[in-house]
C-alpha cells in the first residue's frame, strides 16, 4: 500500500510495559504491531533501515527500571519500543555518510524497521566475511569492551595471572582469549558444566569452573591461583568480588565491567574485604565502552586478522525472531544463554 | 655503671601483652623496665640510638593482631617492645653513613634506647629549623603518605571538588592544604566540633562537617558537593566510603590510604555502592607509602617551603613519655587525637 511516496508495512515492535523492579519477567514486555512507511520525513537527516540482529546485553538491565543514581543510560520508556545494539540494513539515508543497501551496527529500535536520527552511534561494516551477527558481539560494543577493558585498563604483562568472571559471556570469552593471547594465565567462572567445557575446550582457558558448585569461593580461586591474580575482569560483582580481594596480588588490576549478580536485587550485596584494596595496592577502575570508540578502527585491525587465522573464536547463542527477544534479554540474568545472545530479526 | 665499655642504663619498653581482637585496650599493653649497655656489639654495622619522638598511626592497628591476608606489615611480636616510626638521636653508629649525634627518623623501638639493624629504613635529618617532631608526621611516613597519595594517585586538576575524610589526622590535614595549594576546592569530615573548627580554621578547608552529627552521610555530601566529587582521599572507609561512591563524579579517583573505621570490627561492614564505580567510570586505588619512598627527597623540596613560607602548618597532638604511649596509640581508634599524634619519649 504507497502512501506518501512510500510502502506501508507491518512494523512487529517489543515494548517495555512499565518500569521493572526485581527479577525481570517476560510479561514487563510486550509485542505490538504498528505500520510504518518505508520513507523518511521529508528533510530528515536519519535513516531508515531493517533492523536484522539486536543484541541482548546485561547493561540493559537498569534500563528497564527507572533512572536511579547510579544509571549510566537512559531507561527505556513505558509505552514505547525498547532499543539497544543491533546490525540494521540502510533503506534509505537522508545523510550523505550512509547509502541505501550500507550496512551498519550501532543503537537501533526493537522493531522491524527503524527510523534512527542519531547517526553519530552508528558504524558502517565494511567486513562482510564474517557473520553479520558479530557486529553485535566479537566486532561490536561487547568486542570493543573487552578490547578496552583488557588492554587500556589492566595493563596485562606476559606471564601475569588473570580471572574472568561470566567468562563465556559476550565479553568474558574474549577477554580470556585477549589474556591468552599476551601470555597470560587465564582461569574463568560460569554458571553451568556446559560454559566451563566451552572454556576449556573452545576457548582455551587455562582452567574454569562452575560457580554455583564452590560452596567457598575463596577456596576455588586459592585453588587456580595459589600464588593469587594480578588482574580481574569483573562482571559480576558481590560474593565473588569480595573473594577475589582476598586472592589479588600486590599491584593487582580489576577492571570493572559489570556486576550482574547485582542487577536484580532491591540493594546490592555488601562487600567486605574492600580494605585489601590498601594492603595490596589494588587499583580497581571501572570504565564504560563509550569513552572508547575512538579505539574501534584500531580493535577491528587487531581482531579481524585474528578471527580469519582461526586465533579468535566467538559462540553465540542465536534466537530467531523478534517475539523471542524478551526471552532471551530475561534469560541473560538467570545464565540461560551460552554465548553472546543474539535476537534474529531478519535475515533478509 | 660500666659493662663491657658501655653504660648500662635503665630503658623503659612498650610491650605488646598478646594479639588483640576487637578494639584494643591500654591494657593490651605494659611496659617493662629493662637495662641496656649503650655499646654497639662488636662487628655491629647497625645504631645505637636514644628515641626522641614516636609516632602512633592508624596502620599499627592491624600489627597488634595476628597476621593475617590482609596484613601488610608484621605484627608486633607478643612480649616484645613494639616499634614504629619516630626521630632517634644516634649515640654510636656501625655504619658509615650515619655518625654519633647524627639525627635519623624512621622505624624505631617503642623504648628509650635502640639498637636498629635495618638502617636502610632510616633517614638522616639535614633540616632542624623545623620542629624535630615533625619527621613523625609532616615531614616523615604521613607527610609522604599524602604527598603521594594526593599527587601520585589522584591526578588532581585545579578546579577540582576534593573530599577529605579523617581530614584532621596526620595524613588528612595536609591533603586539605595540598588540594587548596593545587586550587582545588576541599570539603573535610571529622569527629568532633574542635576539628572541624581546626579544619576551617586553621588549615583553610572550604568547609568541613562533624560526621558525627550527620543521620545522613550522602545527604551531607550533596549538601557539599553538589555537582558530585572528583577526588575523594579515603581514611576511614565502610559507611562514608558507601555514601561517597554514590556522590562521585564521572571519572572520579579513590585513593584508598587507609579504613580506620573498619580495623576493630570483627568482620568489615558491606560496601553496597560499588556499581558507581562502573557507572562512573571511577579509578579506585590503593596505595601504601613503601611504595613512594623515591620521592622523600622531592617531597622535601616541596613542603620544606611552604612550611617557611607559612602556606603549610601542621597540628599535633603532643603527648609526654613512653608511658603515656598506650592510651596515645588506642586514642586514635576512638578519635581522641587532636591532629598528629605524638609521643615525646625525650628532649634530650
């Protein structure tokens, strides 16, 4: 149906029902089906794309909730489509950077199709021979993360001992792949026999191990690193923080990415051995990914020649279809996912 | 009385009863009256010294206990005097370097006479036109622990909001003035109305709050900072570390020198707030003034001036004789200390 000089469709979209408090469930979201017309307002300066794979990432949890103090993005808006990273075909460009056909990754809509204004987020994909769906993992934000995580704020060194906490995650299995790669020994922690075989087996982590079957955490990493860990990759916060102060090393980094286990909680668990911090000179620095997209072209040099010598390996745990993709954002907080989750909208 | 060509005199020692657990008592410790010949022992390459000055610092909580893996410097040894840091007068010397009548400051016996082996931990004192018990605190180990701390660790920026806790002790009063020298505007905690009185007043803190008399820690900081903290200099760590974290700018720094409100609880409080330092991009690091011994000789250069100059002044709390050493060391944890505290063993 033409309306406007453009096709009218069916445009399928998730929405975020009302703000979330606690575990999040499925039913806090909803899908709607609206109809879009495939052309952009008249002197837009956006584009119109497909959306084709969006991206389930945990800091998306505080983005179902309302703002608190210590949110670092927008929440999404009751009533309104969610939205997040995601590869996206150009229909159409009202930019002179982008071209119909051009394929991008940046932040896109949970729908079908998108009209995206903020352009400055989006990244052309020039690599097409890899699959597209990386750009929103090994080649995206969650890459870039690990890149900068790993290499801009721990300072490895060959031969020093690293711990990956949600090691098989989106960007734990990188970062044990980054310290392998340097000559670290890297030893990684998830939530089931099937993730630790991954890195072991897949990965090659030096060792791993399931979490929920240490009943003393500090005791499993005294186990893996008897002379204790120079560096930390943190992505879960809480019980395994407080562990990992007691077994750092003297000048030991901890690069603070994330902390999952704390997302659904009313108030974050309490951390007591903060004061391992002084005794052992411990520098503990968050970072978030956007102060470092200036690294990207730079990341994608390094990675890419990786993956194609076979250096780099990258698992994902691929859902079909846009009605799944609340599921799967759920699945990410109770460990359901192998890999970095992916939601297939299209394949065109 | 002579014995083997020295005088044998009378030498009150401070000695540890036995390892403490919970909040030390002066009772944790007796002095003892012994002899000591003041002759070196033949072949001997360490000092005699006569003991001037000691000092009492926050660290030596941790030595009265049981080493454990927090630990970062021995504890003190059950039946022996203690030691610590102090200015000696050196009565014979088997080292080159040092000459009888030479002063020294460094780690010393908690006694009126010391033999000290370890004289690499010993600095000769050039300058005496500043009071001597100065090398205990402004010109010794804190001096330099807030000289490194606040311009090693905090990279701190003219224009920059500074949060100083414990802020009239040994390390705290001086941060203030160096933030203030730096043009960096300077808030600081304390526990009583005479401090924060000596905060304003004396050493020129653009405000300062008695936290004792705050129900609410965060919203006392927001009073004081309201766009947010850039540096915050850590002294005493648990709830006010919890409120400052929620109230840290974008890329705020920790330097974590100590956590005195923590060191006779038997199990540290949670720090529930950590999620800030992701979400704030904030560098947490902490540090112990080994490490920055380098720079005694800059550090000089620096605060010697200033000291002259009147733009650095300095607080202590003078206390006579070894015997009063006990209830010196334990006031600290009860915040009885009124800046700096010091014990004079003599003055010669």
């Amino acid at each position: 149906m033409a309306s406007g000089g453009g096709v009218q469709v069916s445009n399928k979209q998730v929405i975020l029902k009302d703000y979330v408090t606690g575990f999040p469930k499925e039913s806090d979201m909803e899908l709607r089906t609206t109809t879009i017309t495939l052309k952009l307002p008249q002197g837009s300066t956006g584009l119109l794309v497909k959306n084709l794979y969006l991206s389930c990432d945990p800091y998306m949890r505080s983005r179902l909730s309302k703002q608190d103090r210590l949110s670092y993005v927008d929440s999404f808006k009751p009533g309104s489509p969610m939205n997040g990273y995601g590869v996206a075909r150009v229909l159409e460009s009202g930019n002179p950077e982008f071209n119909p056909g051009d394929l991008v990754w940046g932040f896109t809509g949970w729908e079908e199709y998108s009209v995206l204004t903020a352009t400055e987020s989006l990244f052309k994909i020039h690599n097409t021979d890899v699959p597209l769906s990386y750009y929103t993992g090994l080649l995206g934000m969650p890459g870039l993360t690990a890149y900068a995580g790993f290499y801009e704020i721990c300072s490895p060194k060959k031969g020093e001992t690293v711990f990956v906490s949600a090691a098989s995650g989106a960007v734990g299995q990188l970062v044990g792949q980054f310290a392998k790669l340097t000559g670290c020994y890297v030893v990684g922690s998830a939530g089931s026999k099937q993730k630790v075989d991954l890195l072991k087996n897949k990965f090659g982590f030096d060792e791993a191990f399931n979490y929920k079957e240490e009943p003393d955490l500090d005791a499993a990493l005294r186990r893996y690193f008897p002379d204790g860990i120079d560096i930390y990759f943190e992505n879960v916060g809480g019980k395994m923080l407080d562990a990992v102060l007691l077994n750092m090393r003297l000048k030991g980094r901890i690069a603070a990415c994330g902390m999952i286990s704390q997302y659904n909680l009313e108030q974050a668990e309490g951390v007591h051995n903060l004061m391992a911090v002084v005794a052992k000179q411990i520098r503990m620095e968050g970072f978030l990914v956007f102060s470092y997209y200036h690294l990207h072209g730079k990341f994608l040099e390094t990675v890419l020649p990786y993956i194609k010598e076979g250096k780099i390996t990258y698992v994902e745990d691929v859902v079909e279809g846009l009605e799944n993709a609340p599921a799967a954002l759920i699945g990410l907080f109770s460990g359901r996912n192998v890999g970095k989750q992916v939601v297939v909208v299209s394949r065109e």
